[in-house]
C-alpha cells in the first residue's frame, strides 16, 4: 500500500515538473508571429480589459495564444498527429490522410445565401463592364479528382454540385471555362501536389488550354516548354497544416519557353520590378509555391513580348499565379489583382487600363468561402 502510495507520488511530482519546465521554457521563448512549419500566422498576446474578460473573449484568445506560442509547440504537434494515426484517425485540422501519400482538403458546401451573393456579383461585374470580355475559371480541389483517394465515409462537399450552381447564376455576358473536364482526363498524371493544395504546373497548363478557347487564343503545345525542375523537396500548405509527417516530397517544375522572351514583373504596391516571373530565392523557404510570381500581392504589372495591343485582367486566388506564365506569349500586358488585399476600384482599374479581356480564375473552395469577391464592384452592389 505504502509502495502504492509513493509511486502515486512519484508520478504526480514528475508530472508537475514537466508542466512546470514547459511553462518556464515558454515564458523565456521569445514570441513567435509566424510557423514556418504550419505556413500561418500565429496568435499574438490579447490585449486585456474589464469587458473582454467578463465577456469570456479574453479567456478564450489567451487559450489559442498560449496553443500557439506553447514551447517545442512543433514537437508537441507531430507527436499529436503521429499518435491519431496509429490509432487509426485519418483527419487533422480539416485534412484527409489519404491513399497513396495524397493529403485533400475537406471542402464543405456554403449555403444557398452564400452562393446567391456571388452570383450576384458576377451580374453587377457584368452590368457594369458590358463591353470587356470576360471569362470566370472554378478550379476543383482534388478531392474531387481523387474521391477514391479520400478515407471511406469522409465527410466533404459536393463540389461540381455547387460549381453547377453556380454557372446557373452566372450572366450571359460571363463565360464559364470548366476546369474539372480539363482536368479529369488527365487525373492519371501528376496534375496536383500531394502535400499542398495547389495544382501543379502541369495541371495548371491543362487548365491553359480550356481557357485558351474562352480567350479566342491559340495555346502551346506542351512540347514547345522546356521544364525545369526547380525543387525535389516541397512539402506544401496540407502538411504544415495537417500536421501529419512520414510523407514524400512534392516536385516543383518551372514550363520555361525554349526561347527567350523579354519580361517586366513591377509589383506595383512594394514599387520594386523584375525581369522574370519566378521568384527562385522563395524556394529555400517553407512555402515553396511562392517560387511563382513572388507569391500574393495587391496588383502585379506584367509587360511582355506579346501583341502590345491586347491587355488582360486577371482577377484571382494564388492558384492563378503557375498559370499567369503560359498566357505571357498571347498579350502584351497582364494585370493581376487579388481582392483579399485590392482595396481600390476594380472599376476605375477597367476604365484606366483598356484591357480586352477579363480571367477570373479561383479555386472553388476560395471562391465560395472568402468574401472579398463581393468586393469585385463594391461601389454598385
């Protein structure tokens, strides 16, 4: 009884010092604003008030703070993940493990409301650019490409359910270029990463020819590329955020034209230019991906080779950014604009600029869940 006893309070002592050096070891780790691991920013310390505090705010942010800004917080996520999956847990953080090393996304179907409101948008777009040409691209996640890939039972969306949907609310002024039937016959290649969210190159040169046709422009054939392979050790958006680890590298490959073509990239909101359309140094970070256009910025200015005549506009999410290069041959000036951080007028942009074409090319996922495609027109809507 007595051994009992000391064993209980053996394993009590060595159970308050382990919290209490974890609790040492944060308070004298300096505070993290951004995981590279987990690509995302981190919670930063809530400020305090009599109010936030009664209303339960405080309590609740100062838990997510603490979580995030926890020491050895890395260590403590992969053991978390590794240990749900030997018991057998196939989702993390909104993430499938799936067959074959593929990490897919959950997707979950927005309301009807939801789906209204950018339909809306789209006619108001319409309405007041009657004379550009515009074509809207929805770029499936891969789950709907692999839904054999997905865990038995696992609870996702419909997502060509909501695409359709979608294409019914659209105007007549505002063609649809469908992305998943580029995309399907061609599932047996490697057209997504299997760490990251994102399409590959290859998958985004797929999605080039369908909207070539919208575009009334002829496309390259894949031939006419030289691929470069930039990377051999990506692991993508998924896994920083799934958390799960034990998985394959992706690949990033660069299409390079065979010839030389003369480029001017001005990211006009840092006021800084540069002559290529890939950023290499982003490949020694986390976030590899952002080897393509430098990553996500307000407004980027591309001035090229093509016919000085014809401008596009290009309003999008990141996966736009490894397809903007195949369209560089077909138009003289690119326009690329992201409305989660565009906050002047698109319109008066339209009017200023004189583009001929319009490319709305987002994922469905982004489309259907982040507002600022309300924003689109926001001074009419």
């Amino acid at each position: 009884m007595r051994r009992r006893v000391n064993s209980t309070y053996l394993i009590g002592l060595l159970l308050l010092l382990y919290i209490g050096g974890v609790a040492l070891a944060t308070m004298l780790t300096p505070e993290k604003t951004f995981s590279e691991t987990e690509n995302r920013v981190l919670e930063g310390r809530p400020s305090f008030s009599l109010r936030v505090l009664l209303s339960g705010q405080f309590t609740a942010d100062y838990e997510r703070y603490m979580s995030d800004q926890v020491a050895f917080r890395n260590l403590w996520v992969g053991m978390k993940t590794d240990l749900d999956r030997a018991l057998g847990k196939q989702e993390s953080q909104g993430v499938f493990l799936g067959k074959d090393g593929y990490l897919l996304e959950q997707y979950i179907s927005p309301s009807a409301t939801q789906l209204a409101e950018r339909g809306q948008a789209m006619v108001a777009l319409d309405q007041a650019t009657p004379d550009l040409h515009k074509v809207l691209m929805l770029v499936p996640t891969a789950a709907a490409l692999y839904p054999d890939k997905l865990p038995a039972h696992a609870p996702v969306g419909d997502q060509l359910a909501d695409v359709e949907q979608l294409k019914t609310l659209l105007p007549d002024g505002i063609q649809f270029a469908d992305a998943y039937s580029a995309l399907y016959p061609n599932r047996s290649q490697p057209i997504y990463y299997k760490t990251d969210h994102h399409w590959t190159t290859k998958g985004a040169y797929y999605a080039y020819r369908e909207l070539a046709g919208h575009l009334g422009i002829v496309p390259q054939e894949e031939d006419s590329f030289r691929i470069h392979l930039a990377t051999k050790e990506f692991y993508g958006s998924l896994y920083s955020k799934s958390g799960y680890r034990h998985l394959s590298p992706d690949s990033i490959g660069l299409y390079l034209p065979r010839e030389q073509e003369s480029i001017k990239v001005s990211y006009e909101e840092e006021r800084r230019v540069t002559d290529s359309l890939y950023a290499e140094n982003r490949l020694d970070e986390k976030d590899k991906y952002a080897v393509f256009l430098d990553g996500n910025h307000v407004l980027i200015r591309i001035v090229t080779g093509g016919p000085p005549e014809k401008k596009l506009l290009v309003v999008k999410d990141s996966y736009a950014n490894s397809l903007i290069p195949f369209l560089t041959e077909h138009y003289g000036e690119i326009d690329v604009v992201d409305l989660r951080y565009f906050t002047d007028s698109l319109l008066d942009l339209i009017r200023e600029r004189g583009f001929q074409d319009m490319v709305i090319l987002y994922n469905i996922k982004t489309f259907v869940e982040d507002p600022s495609i309300l924003n689109v027109v926001e001074e009419i809507l």
